[in-house]
C-alpha cells in the first residue's frame, strides 16, 4: 500500500475540483448566513493502525455570508462567494504556499465539461447534526477508464442554494452538504465526512477570511510536484 496522507489527498483534491462558495442568507433575520460547522472524518478500507492514528479526525468550515473557510489539520481552504475567488493555504517544509483559483480558472473547467451528473433521491433522508437531510448522488465519469464514479451525500437545504456550492466539488448541488465519502482509489480508502455540529452563534468575523501576507502566491502545478514527491 502506498504511503498515505489525508492532508496531501485532501488538497490535491481541492486543486482540481475547487472548493464550493457560500452565498447564504439568514432568512429569519435578513442577515448574512453564520455557521461554525464541525465534521467528524472517519476511515475505512487498506489502512494500517499506525497510519489511521496520524490521521486528522475532523473539519472545521466557518460561514459568514459569501465567505467560507474549511479547515482540516492547519491546511485551510478560504473562498469569496462575491469574487468568486479561492485560496488554498498550506503550511510545509517551513514555507507557506496560497494557490488562488479565480473565477475565470472555474469557468474554464466548467466549459470543459467536468460538471457531474446529480441524481436527486426522493424518499430517503436521515437526521445530521439536528437539520433533515435529503440524498443525492453525483455521477462523474473517469476521464482513463470510461467508469462511472457515484458520489453519495446528503444535503440541507435549510440554508444556502445551488450558488452555495458553484465551481466545487457539489457544484449544483440544492443545499449543503452535511455528510459525503471521498474514496482515494489508488490507496483503497474512503474518507468519510459527516456534520455532527451547526453551531449559528459562533464568533466569526471578516478577519478569518484574509490571506495572510507572509503566504506566497503560487501555481497548481508547483504544488502538485510538491506533494508528488512526498508520495
């Protein structure tokens, strides 16, 4: 089995599908969306004691209007929903890298025909972190072998809209997304992430979304030769 790392296979993968922007509305009060949600990772499949014990057990994503920020073992993702920007923030080797992805980077993959299929499933719901949750699948094909891959999740949608998750990885999607698999194929794992808090009342202020300024701007491709050689 090759050497495995949650935090290199989740950013990577936020490199090439994007990460979902959030434009949520308070309805109740008419004021921009505000959540902290907690969500615990769990693994399944070729993975060894040892490995699974160094691995991150949850994701932080903070909500604040247009804004979002996922959080998983100090990497962090930061998206504004109005610029329809993204930033992917790592700390490595002593050097700290922020990989932008604009608007017109989104729109190019969009073009190219990369948006997944989705499959809404009437009848079947469950119950995440007290919001009724409805499921869906997105069909995507492998662009090597022609298979089809499903991803399942279950959605909210008792905030945010299909702009909630525009450009990313649920990009259509009518809510969002509370509890989803991730499977890495080459190393046999599937990561599952499951919301267990919503917490509206938390501190969260237009501060945890600056990039801070001792990060360097950089490429998709530099990062991915980084985390190439760590494999």
């Amino acid at each position: 089995m090759k050497k495995f790392s949650i935090v290199s296979s989740f950013l990577v993968a936020s490199f090439i599908i994007f990460s979902g922007f959030v434009t949520s509305i308070d309805n109740n009060k008419g004021k921009p969306f505000k959540a902290l949600i907690t969500y615990d990772i769990t693994y399944s499949g070729d993975i060894d004691a040892a490995t699974l014990a160094s691995q991150p057990k949850d994701m932080i994503v903070k909500i604040l209007g247009n804004k979002s920020r996922q959080e998983v073992s100090g990497s962090y993702i930061i998206i504004d929903g109005d610029t329809k920007t993204s930033y992917v923030l790592i700390d490595i080797m002593d050097k700290k890298y922020a990989l932008k992805t604009t608007k017109e980077d989104i729109d190019k993959e969009l073009n190219e025909g990369k948006v997944p299929v989705i499959k809404y499933i009437d009848g079947e719901t469950k119950e995440i972190a007290g919001y009724l949750c409805k499921k869906a699948e997105f069909i995507e094909t492998d662009e090597d072998s022609g298979e089809e891959i499903i991803t399942t999740v279950f959605y909210t949608d008792a905030f945010g809209s299909e702009d909630l998750n525009f450009g990313g990885q649920f990009h259509g999607l009518k809510g969002w997304p509370m509890e989803y698999e991730l499977t890495m194929y080459d190393d046999d794992i599937t990561i599952k992430y499951t919301a267990r808090l919503v917490d509206t009342k938390a501190k969260i202020s237009d501060a945890d979304f600056l990039i801070p300024e001792d990060y360097q701007i950089t490429t998709r491709e530099k990062l991915l030769e980084i985390f190439g050689g760590m494999e």
